[in-house]
C-alpha cells in the first residue's frame, strides 16, 4: 500500500486544520508516567567561567649520534592547547547539561629528535538553538540561532618552541625554549531566547503544577503549601496532526516582584522567553481578579512588551463549592478569555487545550507573514 512520508503528511494535516477552520485535537497519551522520585527542571539560565587549554613547553634537547656526539639541538615545540567551543544544536533542549566550569585540555610538550608535542582536541558544548552568550558586564557578544552555529568561548594557548627553533648563524647550540601559552579564562553567561510557547502564571499555590501534570507528562512537585516550584518545569502537548506544543510551569510570582522580591528577577526572566501567557488564578479565593491585576501589574513593571503577547485566563478549582459567583464577576471585570477549569478532576481541560492550540496557530501565522514581508 502507498503511503505519503510523515513530513508531507504533518504538512498536509496542519494545512488542512488551518484552512477548514478545524481545530486539531489535542492526544492523550497512553504511555504511563514514570514513578521515579527524579522529576527533570528546565535550565534556561546559566553562568559559567571557561578556561583554554594550556599550550605545552618547548623541549631543550641535543642530538647523539654514534658518529657524532655534537649533533645539533633536537628540541621540539609543544602542541597547542584546545579551545572552549559552544555549538548550537538542535539535539538538545535546555543548559541542565552544561557545568559551571568548562576546561579543555592540555597541549603535550615537545619531545627530543625534533619531535612536536600533540595538539589538544577542541572542548565542543553542544547549546540549544536560539542561545544567547553575554559577557560578565552583559553585553551580548553572541547569538547562536542557527543550527551549527559556533562561538569560541576561550582560545587555548600556543605551543612553546623547542631550542631547535632558535638556532642561528652565530648561535648553533642554544639552551633556551618556551613555555606553553596560558589559555584565556572568560566568564559568561548564557540565556536561551525562547523557553516554551507557553506559560503558566500565577500565585503561588493557584495550581500551575496540577495543571501541567493534567495536559502533560511532567511530574512537577505538587504539595499544599506554597513556593514548592522554584525551577521551571517543562511539558509537551501532542496533537493529531503531529504538532507539539510545549508548556512552562513557572515558579510563583509575588507582589513587588520587580523589586526582586522572592525569586524577583529571576522569574521575570523566565516569563519573558515564553510566547504566549496563561493565568492561572485561583478561582475559590475571595476577589480572585485582583490576584489577576497583581500579575499583570508585576509584568508591566518588568518588561511593557509582554502585554503585546497573547494571553488567556485560567479559572482554577471549579470544583470547589461556591466559586460560581467569583467566576461570573471575574468574567464581567476583565477582557480577556476566561477559561474555567478543574486541574484536579480534568473538567474542561479540553476547551484549554484547542484554545492554547488556537493561540500557537496565530503565533505562527504572524511569523510567517513577518518573514514574508521581509
């Protein structure tokens, strides 16, 4: 039987779905969840301090020979040492493989007989597409965002020069050599552009983590008591047409945040390198829409272009008792869509799914017609 290949079908679903006004369905996933007490955080920050390999000596040696006992200085020069290297790399995801100091290795030291010492291999970092690099003072010096991309971090160090280099017309034995040239030690500080197509916002304690355990496979700590996220988690969503989507559940956010009050800056950031924001409140506390006017007060103070983005409001714990008249006054006070939900009991988790599916849709429309334009 013929079949079409598994890109020119994803295209031609995606196509279809965008033309037919469809809306793909959003899979569950039948595969069961790991038990391991291991849950994986999502590193999208990360400052390290990278050394070049250090050249190798010169050797002072002199040649004897059976024949002749004053044969001439036979001292070799030293390899060079190996540089620091940061690829991009669609292979990888995030910087949680990445240590906070990377060395490379040594240039072996000249030999006697004129031998030259072996270079070092090139210490290769495999980063994320989409990787900035800034120096200590934060200015960005690279921006690796096409696969393959690769940005020298720290230059190893030449290779000394053996005695042999140094003879001349009046000097036919000389005693001297270099020392291998130190590498460069530089500290930098690497942020990745674009984290997930979507976040999770809110309070602490709204139920981020519940919910992107419901639409996804991420094993988030869940607990009843607040602040138990501290590092982001990431999900994917999977849809009929191949399409994956993935969801940030950031770490809560406080008032006076932008003061770098609890994890202040730190979350802010991570807020920035999402597409699109979805508010998770609260829903059976007393006037959850203010709740919803601190979040968008804190990411105003931050950053103003993050109320360009598209943003959606999840009503959280529907099922409480008696969240029904909160439900219809925060949907009358604001102007953005309210989606409510039960991350808990999964009611309604669907509508949530096409609505994020509609908003990732969008997002690549817009950029397909930006780059059309240019």
């Amino acid at each position: 039987m013929f079949s079409l290949p598994k890109l020119f079908t994803t295209l031609t679903l995606r196509n279809v779905a965008r033309y037919s006004k469809k809306v793909p369905q959003p899979l569950r996933s039948k595969k069961p969840k790991s038990n391991k007490n291991s849950p994986q955080y999502f590193v999208d920050l990360r400052k390290i301090r990278t050394f070049g390999g250090r050249g190798g000596d010169g050797c002072i040696s002199f040649l004897h020979l059976w024949a002749n006992e004053n044969a001439g200085p036979d001292g070799g020069d030293g390899g060079n040492g190996g540089h620091v290297i940061l690829r991009a790399s669609t292979d990888v995801k995030d910087l949680n493989h990445i240590s906070a100091v990377l060395r490379a290795d040594f240039g072996e030291r000249g030999a006697n007989k004129d031998c030259n010492g072996k270079n070092a291999a090139h210490k290769i970092i495999l980063v994320p597409t989409g990787t900035i690099v800034k120096d200590i003072q934060g200015t960005v010096v690279a921006d690796l965002n096409v696969d393959g991309t690769m940005f020298v971090a720290a230059r190893g160090g030449a290779g000394g020069k053996g005695n042999h280099f140094f003879v001349t017309d009046t000097e036919q034995a000389p005693k001297i050599s270099e020392y291998g040239a130190i590498g460069e030690d530089i500290e930098y500080k690497l942020e990745i552009r674009s984290m997930a197509h979507v976040g999770l916002i809110g309070l602490p304690n709204a139920g981020k983590s519940t919910l992107l355990r419901a639409i996804s496979r991420a094993r988030p700590k869940v607990a009843p008591y607040p602040f138990t996220t501290l590092k982001p988690h990431l999900g994917m969503i999977q849809y009929d047409d191949y399409e994956q989507i993935a969801v940030a559940d950031l770490p809560g956010l406080i008032p006076d945040s932008h003061k770098n009050k609890g994890l202040g800056i730190q979350f802010l950031k991570h807020a920035e390198r999402c597409t699109a924001l979805l508010y998770v409140l609260d829903i059976s506390c007393s006037e959850p829409w203010k709740h919803l006017e601190t979040l968008q007060y804190e990411l105003s103070q931050f950053s103003s272009e993050l109320h360009t983005r598209p943003q959606v409001i999840v009503a959280n714990k529907i099922d409480v008792a008696g969240c029904e008249e909160n439900l219809a006054t925060l949907q009358s006070n604001v102007n953005l869509p309210v989606i409510p939900v039960s991350a808990k009991y999964g009611t309604n988790l669907l509508d949530l799914l096409k609505q994020i599916r509609i908003i990732y849709d969008n997002s690549l429309q817009n950029v397909e017609e930006y780059e059309n334009k240019r």
